[in-house]
C-alpha cells in the first residue's frame, strides 16, 4: 500500500500552486461547470500519469538496486529544489482551447500541461522506486485530484486563502526525504526495492 499512499501524499503537496492547479482555478472560473473539469482532469491525468509510470517502471529494469538508488536520490533532490519555484500559467495555452467546451479543454490543457510537469517527473521517480506501477499511478492521480477538486469547487476562494509558500516548502522537504531515504538504499542502510 505503500506504492499507493505516498505518490498521493507527494503530488497532493507537490500539486499545490503548480500550474496545473492554476489552470483548475481558471478553468472553473471561465466555465463554471465544476463536473466537467473534473472529470476532465482525471482522464488527462490518468493518461499522463500512466504513461509516465510505464516509462519508470521500464526504466528500473536497466539499472542495478544501487544505480537506481543513487539516480532516484539525485532526481528526487532536484525536484526538490524545483518545487520551491512558484509555477506561472501561460495564458495563451489555455484560451485557443477555450472553444472545446469544459471537459474537452480539461482534457487537452491538463495532458499538455502535465507533460514535463514536476508531478510528471515525480511519476517517472515513483513508478521506478516503487513495484507496483499501477498503484503508483492511481496514487499520483488521486493527489492530483485532492489538489485540484477543492479549487475547482471553491474557485477563487480556496486559492486565495491558501498557504502557497508554506505548502511548496512542505512539499519540497517530501522530496528531500525521498532523496535520503534513497541515498541510505543506495549505501546499502535500507532494503532495496
């Protein structure tokens, strides 16, 4: 169960002030249709996310317990780092979709968004680090759900009144563990998966 509670706790944390969620926030604002937004967000998501657990888990497989250790150690530093910068939503990606209606443009906007997304590249480490890819994906997605389904339904409100500078930090130490605990794996202090 580990494979699916912590990418949810991860990308939960992660997700809060990413650019995605700052399309959720507007998106809901533009159409005021809740449902479809949402449900646009978790096929988009599921696919993404899919895709990016099957890369890690292919990728697993050609490194030795050790080497993956080590690479998940860095990467997961780096997202660290990088989730202490505040995301910016370009304006111009979500309105030439505007004209799809709300689920289609959901759809569309948070699969281009996500592509190279720190929840992306969380999937990818995950997916490597942890057996069952699939739990993994159905984790990473659920976080993006519990990031994102109370902006949408709260609009302006709950990304108002949110702690962004706080959240980021938390998120970022999330990583920063991950990145150790993968470091102590790697030096042969933890079980290997």
């Amino acid at each position: 169960m580990e494979s699916l509670f912590v990418p949810t706790g991860i990308v939960a944390l992660a997700e809060i002030g990413d650019k995605t969620q700052l399309l959720a926030l507007l998106l809901a604002a533009r159409f005021r249709r809740p449902w479809p937004i949402i449900w646009g967000i978790v096929v988009a998501t599921l696919a993404n996310h899919a895709a990016a657990g099957a890369v890690g888990n292919w990728v697993a497989g050609f490194f030795s317990p050790t080497a993956l250790s080590w690479i998940l150690a860095v990467s997961f530093a780096a997202v660290a780092l990088w989730t202490l910068i505040p995301d910016k939503l370009d304006d111009d990606e979500e309105s030439s979709l505007r004209k799809f209606g709300p689920f289609l443009t959901t759809l569309i906007a948070f699969f281009l968004a996500e592509m190279g997304d720190k929840t992306q590249v969380a999937t990818v480490m995950l997916a490597a680090q942890y057996p069952d890819f699939i739990l993994v994906v159905i984790g990473t997605t659920l976080g993006m759900l519990i990031a994102n389904v109370p902006v949408v339904l709260a609009s302006h409100f709950a990304a108002d009144r949110l702690p962004l500078t706080l959240i980021r930090r938390l998120a970022a130490l999330a990583f920063a563990a991950l990145a150790i605990y993968a470091a102590f794996q790697a030096l042969g202090f933890g079980e290997a998966n």
